[in-house]
C-alpha cells in the first residue's frame, strides 16, 4: 500500500484535502489526523471492520478501548448516558481540547471492537482545526488512538506517522508540529468523585477549579485490571533503554562519566539550562521553567534518541507540578519506572 501524505495548513479551507479523507474514511480507510495533542489514527467509529484496521496497523492489543471523537457536542447523547452537571461544566470548560471524558455507553451505537469490550465510552473534542474540519465534514464518530506503532512514542509530527506506519495506512494529514505533545487527560465521570485515569494538558489543579475534588487513579500492577486498560503496557519507549536521573548536574556529569568508563555512549533528554557537554548527545527540550515547551518537544526527543547509537537514556526528571504531572507520568513509562544508578 502507498502511504499518501497530504498537507493541511491549519487554517486551511481547503475542502478537497478534507473530502478525499472523508471519501477515504467512508470507504472504510483509516486515515492518519492531527489533534492539538498528538497525530491520531481514526476510523469510523461505527463501524468495525474499519476499526479493526486501527489494530492490525499499529499492532495494538485488543484490551485496550479507544477515544471517540466527536466535532460537536450534540453527539455526545448519542453515545453516552447519565451525563452529570460535572461532566457538562467540564465540557463547557474545556472542550474542544485535549480532555477525554469516560461515561457510560449507549449499547450498539460505536463498534464493539472499539470499546475492547467494557461498558463505557471515552469521548473527545479535539481542539486542532484540522480535526474539527475532518470531523465536521464527515458527521460521524472516529475511534483513533495515537497514530504509532503500539509501544512507540507517540507521535507529534507527520513525519513520525509516516516511519512508524508507512505502506500500512493510505493517508496522513500533515498539519504540522501539535501543540500539547502528550495525549489527553481521560478523566472517568462514572464514580463519585470522578477519577483521572491519566494526566495530560488539562491538570488536576484545572479540573478542581470547576468541579471541585477528583480522585487520582494509580497505575496498578501487572495482575490486576486497570480502570484505564492503557495504563497497564509498556509506552513510548525508544529502542536504548532508558533511566530517569535526578535534575542535579553534579549527578547528571558523574552518570556520563561511570558510562564512559564502561565503554557505553549516552543521550539525554532534558532542560536547556543542565546541558552537559561530556554527553555523547544532549537533546534539549526546552527550559525548566516552561513544562508545556518540555511536554510538547518530549516524544519527538525519544524519537531522536532511536537516531544515535547510544547504549543508554538518561532523561531528567522535573517537578510534577501542573502539566509536569502528565510529562513525568510518561517519562516513568518510557523507562519502565527505571532510575539511573550510579555505582551498580
Ligand atoms: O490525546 C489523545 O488522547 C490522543 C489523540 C489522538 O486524541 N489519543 C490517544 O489515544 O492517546 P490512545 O488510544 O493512545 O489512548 C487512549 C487511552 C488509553 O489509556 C485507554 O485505556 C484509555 O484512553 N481509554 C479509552 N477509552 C476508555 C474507557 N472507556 N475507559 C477507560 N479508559 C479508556
Ligand atoms: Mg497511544
């Protein structure tokens, strides 16, 4: 298959790109999107031989639900039931944008195959031109997860869809670099108080502000089921194995040189203001001070560290303030919660 890349300047009106996608996603294609937080890979939602494209592409395991996207709100009563005040005020907060809310399903409206099976439905309103022309246009759901392979880095930039899923898939949008460069919050508004499944771009602290207190979902362990099945695999892991370390550059410098010593090659991925030059390469992501610069340049860092030979990661933790919450708990996944030891 021949993997066409159309590009779509964000404030494009140019409906031709747009129906040839929809013409593609009716035929029963899946098609490669930006959204404000990562490239998406949609299909129809209704539909489940379209679906199940989604999986076969990116390789990903069937227990995993994906979002629905929706272009209006009036959609989601098609989809979803008991939707409280609270889920209605966060709509109205933060919709379009990168904030997934969990209700429980309309039974027999999106393809089973999508939902993996559980009794509820994740739905979003992305905030990206590209995606709500595409969705407007099309007046139907897509099920898409992030447009990478399974277990990858997700990716931020057409350019990452096209080396994780070239010839599997006929079409990627190019609308450039996103945004917030992590997926969305997904936040279950089924159980009182609601729980944050998974961080992202709208915080904690921003959902308290207009629902008052939610509860955090830990990651649990490999047994048991996870309220948020994603939360369970390995994710966005480049190919090196990869060590969190401490942001102290005494620590950072002495990592290095124990690697050096042994012979190893290292990359880092941190701030602007720790770059070490005794690193073998420094991919520097943006200052410590500004966490949604470091969020949206992250996965595109991991992507660039699979380009080196190094032996080993390093990555720098930050503070887990705010959108650092969302940067750290991918950081620990990337690195299967690993931490860089100096004297082993
Ligand atoms: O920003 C995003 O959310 C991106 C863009 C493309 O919209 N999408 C994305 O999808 O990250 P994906 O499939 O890579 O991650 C979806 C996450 C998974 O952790 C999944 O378990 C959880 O959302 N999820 C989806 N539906 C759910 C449901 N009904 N109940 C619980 N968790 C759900
Ligand atoms: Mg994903």
């Amino acid at each position: 298959m021949k993997t066409i890349i159309l590009k779509v300047d964000n404030t494009v009106d140019d409906i031709g790109r747009y129906q040839q996608s929809v013409d593609m996603l009716k035929r029963g294609e899946v098609v490669a999107f930006p959204t404000e937080t990562v490239y998406g890979l949609g299909a129809i939602a209704t539909d489940e031989k379209s679906v199940a494209k989604i999986y076969e592409a990116k390789g990903r395991p069937a227990d995993n639900p994906l979002i629905i996207h929706i272009g209006t709100e009036e959609e989601v009563g098609h989809y979803a039931k008991h939707i409280s005040e609270k889920a209605k005020q966060l709509m109205k907060a933060f919709w379009p944008g990168p904030l997934t809310l969990v209700f429980d399903q309309v039974q027999n409206k999106i393809a089973p195959n999508a939902l993996s099976g559980v009794e509820t439905v994740g739905l979003r309103m992305p905030n990206h031109p590209v995606a709500l022309q595409l969705l407007r246009l099309l007046k139907l759901p897509l099920a898409a997860p992030s447009a990478n392979r399974s277990g990858k880095p997700s990716p931020t930039e057409a350019a990452h869809v096209e080396k994780d899923l070239q010839g599997c898939i006929p079409l990627i949008l190019d609308g450039g670099q996103t945004g917030v460069g992590l997926e969305s919050t997904v936040i279950d508004m089924t159980t009182t108080p609601p729980a944050i499944l998974r961080p992202g771009g709208i915080t904690k602290e921003m959902i308290e502000a207009v629902i008052g207190s939610v509860e955090v979902a830990h990651s649990l362990g490999k047994e048991e089921t996870p309220r948020s099945p994603g939360m369970k695999y390995v994710h966005y892991a480049p190919e090196a194995p990869l060590f969190l370390i401490e942001a102290n550059e005494d620590k950072v410098k002495q990592a290095v040189m124990n690697c050096h010593e042994k012979g190893q090659k290292v990359a880092i991925i941190g701030p602007n203001e720790l770059k070490v030059a005794a690193a073998d390469w420094y991919f520097a992501i943006g200052s410590n001070e500004k966490i949604e610069e470091m969020a949206m340049n992250l996965y595109k860092a991991l992507r660039q560290c699979d380009g080196t030979d190094a032996d080993l990661i390093l990555a720098v933790e930050t503070n887990v303030s705010g959108v650092g919450e969302a940067f750290m708990n991918r950081l620990h996944k990337a690195a299967d919660g690993k931490r860089y030891k100096s004297f082993e």
